[in-house]
C-alpha cells in the first residue's frame, strides 16, 4: 500500500498547563519533502510527534489518506517510520541488530532482513561499523544507524526529527540526499529540522513559531 497524503489538521495539544501546539494544520505528500522549521520550543517535535501517532491531540486529527492516524494501531505503525532526536536505540545490541530487529519486527523474512540491513548500513556509511555496540558510537554515528533503520523498513511515510543534527558536512549531505531520495520515489518524508541547508532540500516548507504555524501549511 502506498499513501499519497498525511494531513494534520486543527492540532492542538496542552502538557504542564502549557499550550504546546495551537490550531496547527499541515499537508504532506507523495513524491515531496515537506521541511518543519523553527526556533527551539516552536512545536516542531510535538507535531512531528503527534503526526507518527505517539502523541495524542488535545483536538484535531491526524490522518493517512483516509485512515486516522492513532496510538497504539499496528497496522499504521508498520507504514511509519520515524527517526527521534533520542534515537531509540537498543544499547546493547549493535548496528546491525538494531536495523534487524525492526525488520523483524515487521515480518520481513530471513534473507530480505540481512539484504535490507547491509544496504541500509552501507548506504549510511556504516559497513564497517556494524557490529559495533550502540553505546561504543558516537552521536553521529547513532543518528546514522537510526537513519538506517527507518530506510530499511521502506516505509510509506518516513518522519525525521532533525536527522542531521549530529553530523559534519560530508555525513549530513549524504543522510539528507538518502531522505530526498525516498521521497523523490514516491513516499512522504516530513523532515523538521532548524538547519537551513537542510530545508533548502525539501519542496514545501512549513514555519512554526510558538506553537503556531507561521508560513506553509
């Protein structure tokens, strides 16, 4: 199944007495790179948040053509991808285990699990680390590997919240010409980033500030 339109429509959404997200509305689409830019504190990870389903809004929906997007559905989760600012990686397990695993996860079978890692780690610059423990990585190199792992598991939405944020120069052109490429050939790649490099890259561009949408949606 390929989705062709992620809406987020009329988000809001409240933590600690504090409006985080206020009447926020955004359209991403096959075949496009949407850019989410903005000051720290902007919005720009709730929103990229709640647009994966981790986050519930406190009004407004999220919808996958025309499937609510909700926590805790499989189904959905299987058809997105996120890359976090945390990682969330398994520590103890290696390059490697942690792109396998996801695709385990998912069902994928034997030899299309080991062909899809290696390419993955390849494609990321990190063959020759791949069974190097997480925690022996740098910063960089972890942001890499859970770039991979989102590559790997080809998914029709690939969310990625500032993915280059760890990398030098040669490092952050080769992940941002990887998401351009998956979104070029036919997927939604929503990237929130503050780096203006990055968001030169991408076909659309929503600007957020204090919870709002400035520009874009």
């Amino acid at each position: 199944m390929t989705a062709q339109r992620l809406t987020g429509s009329g988000l809001r959404y409240e933590a600690g007495g504090q409006r985080i997200l206020d009447d926020v509305s955004v359209n991403a689409n096959a075949g496009r790179l949407l850019a989410i830019c903005g000051p720290s504190g902007a919005g720009k990870s709730s929103l990229l948040a709640m647009l994966g389903g981790l986050l519930i809004p406190s009004d407004g929906r999220v919808v996958l053509d025309d499937t609510p997007v909700k926590p805790g559905d499989q189904a959905m989760r299987l058809r997105i991808s996120m890359v976090l600012q945390g990682y969330g990686l398994a520590s103890a397990l290696t390059a490697r285990e942690n792109v396998a695993i996801t695709l385990q996860a998912r069902r994928v079978v034997r030899d299309d699990v080991r062909r899809r890692t290696e390419s993955a780690l390849v494609d990321v610059g990190l063959a020759d680390v791949a069974d190097h423990l997480i925690e022996d990585m740098s910063g960089g190199q972890q942001q890499r590997v859970a770039v991979a792992r989102a590559l790997a598991a080809r998914p029709d939405v690939l969310l990625a919240d500032e993915p280059t944020a760890e990398l030098d120069a040669e490092n952050r052109e080769r992940i941002v010409d990887l998401l351009v490429q998956l979104g070029h050939s036919g997927a939604i790649v929503v990237i929130a980033s503050h780096d203006p490099e990055v968001v030169s890259r991408c076909d659309d561009v929503v600007e957020m500030d204090g919870g709002r949408v400035v520009t874009g949606g």
